[in-house]
C-alpha cells in the first residue's frame, strides 16, 4: 500500500471515526468537525471507534464466494441468462491469473488493510489517552485481534497455504503503525504468521465475557471469541491439540446454539411471474427465512445467537448458487438447514424468468451476507474433527451429534455414528461442509491439500466455456478447467492498482 493511499485511508477513518463520535456518544463536551485533525484525548473515543460495528463486519471475499466446489458455475446456467454473471464471477470461478488483476472492483485487500489501519491507530494511541488501565487493557485486545483476524483473511486469500516450503515465498506488506513511510513491499509469508500469533497471543489476554448485561456483545473481542479465532487459526495449522483446548475454552464461555426446531422459521415470502406470455405463464411462491427479510436492520444479524464474533460474508452479486454437489449432502426432507437455507426457485428473482429456468440459492441475512465470524456451531465442529483426527471417533460422533441435534427435524433421524477414524473423519467434515457453505470452504480446502492426510485432499474442477477478458465466448466447446492440489493459483492474483499505486514494489503473485 503505497504513502497516498495509505494517507488517504488514514483520513477517510479519521473522519469516519468523528462521525461515530458525534453520533454514537454522550460524554464529549464539544462537538467535533469532520476532519482528519481530530484529537484523541480519552480511552472512551477509541472505544466509541471499535463499537463501529459496520465499519469491520463485512468480508466481501470473492474468491470464498465463487472459488470452491460450493458454487456452482455450468454452462446450463450460464445458457439460462448470461447477463447474469459478471465476468468477475466467471474468471473467480475458473481460477483466472489473466484477467483478475485487472478487476477494479477487487476491495477485499484494501478494506482488510483499512480494519488493520484502524487497530493500528488505536494501539498507536493507547499510551496517549486518558483511561483506565482496564479500559486501555479491553481496547488493546480488540485492536490486536483486529489485526490479527484481517492478516488472516489476507494471507489466506492472496498467498499460498503456510508450510515450510512456502514460508519463505510471498507473503504481505506488514503494517505496524501510522508511519506513511513504513515499507510496503511484501514480506515472506513466516513475517505474517509470526504476527498472527504475536497478535492472538495479546488478543488471549482480554478478560471480558461474551454476555454483558443478559446480552451478547460479539462485535467486540471477548474471552469466547477470542478462544473462537485461535482454534479456527490452530486448526489450519493443524496443531489440534491447541485448536481442540481454544474450540473447548470458548464453549466453556459460551454454548448457546440455535435450535432450528424452534427458533428458525419463515419471513415473508415472494411470488413472481414466470413465462409471462406465453401458454407456460404461472405465478410461483419463494419461500425465504425470517433472516432474509431486513436488509438494513442489523437487529437480527446482531441477535444471531450462535456468534463468537461478529464477521460476515459479504456478496455484492446476491446469489450464492449452491452446486449440485453441495446439495446433494443434505437431507433434503429433514434437515432444517436446506429447508430454511436453500431457496428454491431462486433464480427467478435473479431474472432468469422468461424463459424460466429453475434453481436455488442459499440464503441466510438477506439476500448477500451469512456468518463467517467464529460461531458455537464451528466451536463443536472443530472439536469434533479435531477428536476424529486424534483417533478418538466415538467421541467426535458424540460431539458432531449435539449441532445436528439443533438442525435436524426431531423424530426423523438417528445420531451418526462411525465403525473408525477415518468414516468419522469424512462424515464430521461432510457437517462441516453442510453448516459452513462459502464462508469456510476456501480456507479448508488450502488445509485438506496441505496436511499428512491425503483422504481429505481436494481437486477443484469446472467444465465451462473459454472465455477472454471482455466476454464468454459460448459459441465455443466447453473445456475443463482444474485446480489440483499444489497449483500456486491457491494464492488469488492482488489488484493491479495496488501494485501499480506502490510504484511495483508490491509484487504480483508468481504462477
């Protein structure tokens, strides 16, 4: 990130931050003036700062959207209506290193760099404002795992897995401070790990509950959210040891699941025309959940019971089309995630009407975002695979069966259970699959290569058309397009305009 856009980040949450102040707090005295000279005197404004919640929550990842075998990309939905499909979703979708450096509307790595400005700014501050030493302790574990929790979405997006053999290659520009004259140029991939951990490590040390006041604050960093993060980040590692103890240390905080049994239910629904016109004309319902229906309103993504911390997943296109292999792992008739989930007849709201061409979508806050943040759900799921790995399948059973408790229709369906190690390895990371479509795929995928067991490895394949940086040329025969195991196309090109802003000394990605 080069000193421009660097200061102009640097402005634009300045004054973002002075409009939080102004709007979301009691105790200043004077009304502050939207510039980027605000004066940060008390512990309380970088408070008032991080309680921002819009500011961090939202992960526009398209590489986890459209990458993996969660999403479907076929010439028969292509065929339905082309115009549908950005070129963007295409090139993500077949794993492009050509044409998706020039993308313009690439921000995952520049909005990732914006959260980790802000905990510098508030780390940075720490020392200079009024406060208590609990304040300042509280301020300082959100700010590291701020940081922490965006280098980890980045280099698992932009670099190649972490292993001894790529520790050395490509990693990111580390950013410490507000200095515009800090380095921009890439350090190896061990730099950005060893701050992971560094950070995670100060992040552990926050002593603050999840629930406060009969509420749960997960916007925030907090004893379960924290231990929620570091088992995500130990399982990638594959120390399961250590993600086991962090999975179980944030459900002794917090458990609570959502019982879709009772809790789960459906919004308003919607009726749209199809093949208006013609003899095949009908009116059909979709139905969505309750989830789906505020767009704005954050009070049912906020009341979302089962988050350690608050992230989603974002998805500016507003269709997360499952693939048929994605489908096909649910019980369809009994289990009450594709009930409330899997939208059927999706596409008609994406246009594809006339003529009509029939397919879901998954759904879970409206129509763009689900859960990505460490959740109970992921808790028990970690565990549970952590327990197959370590041979302790009977137990991995027991734990994978309390979530399916909660997501299944009661009186239909028998706990699972496994003759070893490996049949409850594969049935634990087939719930896994199930519960976190997208969001988690993308990450697990880089880990299943890249561990000693090669029964859980993936190669990643599409049959689509061939296609040039403008257009998809379907006049032509479909081809196959793969990602195997070890392609360095794992790591996603980074924007052209970071490279070209730096002056090149960001590097692009070698493949």
């Amino acid at each position: 990130m080069n000193r421009i856009k660097y200061k102009r980040i640097k402005f634009l949450i300045l004054a973002a931050a002075v409009f939080n102040l102004a709007s979301c707090t009691k105790f200043l005295q004077e009304k502050p003036s939207k510039t980027s000279s605000l004066e940060v005197t008390k512990a309380a404004q970088l408070d008032a700062l991080l309680n921002a919640y819009s500011t961090f929550y939202a992960e526009g990842n398209r590489t986890a959207i459209y990458s993996t075998d969660d999403y479907e990309l076929s010439t028969a939905l292509f065929n339905a209506r082309p115009g549908t499909f950005t070129m963007a979703a295409v090139e993500f979708a077949l794993w492009d290193i050509n044409y998706l450096p020039d993308d313009t509307r690439e921000g995952f790595w520049s909005g990732e760099y914006k959260k980790i400005f802000t905990a510098n700014m508030v780390l940075d501050y720490l020392p200079k404002v009024s406060g208590t030493e609990e304040e300042k302790a509280i301020l300082k574990a959100d700010a590291h795992l701020i940081r922490a929790y965006s280098y980890w979405n980045l280099a698992n997006t932009y670099c190649l897995p972490y292993s001894d053999a790529t520790k050395s290659d490509q990693g990111l520009p580390i950013k410490l401070g507000l200095s515009f004259d800090e380095p921009v140029a890439r350090e190896p991939l061990e730099k950005a790990y060893q701050l992971i951990e560094s950070d995670l490590a100060e992040a552990l040390k926050t002593t603050v509950p999840l629930v406060q006041d009969g509420k749960a604050r997960h916007w925030r960093a907090s004893k379960a959210g924290v231990h929620g993060f570091a088992a995500r980040y130990y399982l990638n590692r594959g120390n399961y040891a250590e993600a086991q103890s962090h999975a179980e240390a944030a459900l002794a905080e917090y458990s609570t699941l959502v019982n879709y049994n009772t809790d789960m239910r459906y919004g308003r629904d919607q009726t749209i025309t199809i093949d208006g016109g013609t003899p095949d004309a009908k009116t059909v319902t979709l139905k969505y959940p309750y989830t789906h229906d505020n767009q704005t309103d954050f009070t049912d993504m906020i009341g979302w019971k089962e988050f350690l911390y608050f992230r989603m997943l974002n998805h500016e296109s507003w269709w997360y089309i499952p693939s048929a292999q994605l489908l096909a792992l649910y019980d369809q008739d009994h289990d009450l995630r594709y009930r409330y989930h899997i939208v059927e007849g999706y596409s008609y709201d994406r246009g594809m009407i006339k003529p009509s061409y029939n397919y879901p979508g998954y759904i879970f806050f409206f129509k763009d975002r689900l859960p990505s943040g460490p959740t109970v759900a992921e808790m028990l799921l970690i565990k549970a695979e952590c327990q197959a790995r370590t041979g302790l399948f009977n137990e991995a059973m027991a734990t994978v069966n309390i979530l399916r408790a909660k997501r299944m229709e009661p009186g239909v369906w028998v706990n699972l259970t496994a003759a070893d190690k490996a049949e409850a390895l594969k049935k634990v990371l087939e719930e896994r699959r199930r519960e976190l479509p997208y969001s988690q795929r993308w990450y697990d995928i880089r880990r299943f290569n890249n561990n000693d067991d090669p029964s859980d490895d993936v190669t990643l394949s599409r049959t689509f058309y061939p296609y040039t940086s403008a257009s998809v040329t379907s006049s032509e025969a479909p081809k196959q397009y793969t990602l195997p195991k070890g392609s360095r196309r794992f790591a996603a090109p980074l924007p052209r305009t970071e490279i070209i802003s730096s002056n090149g000394i960001i590097e692009q990605n070698k493949y």
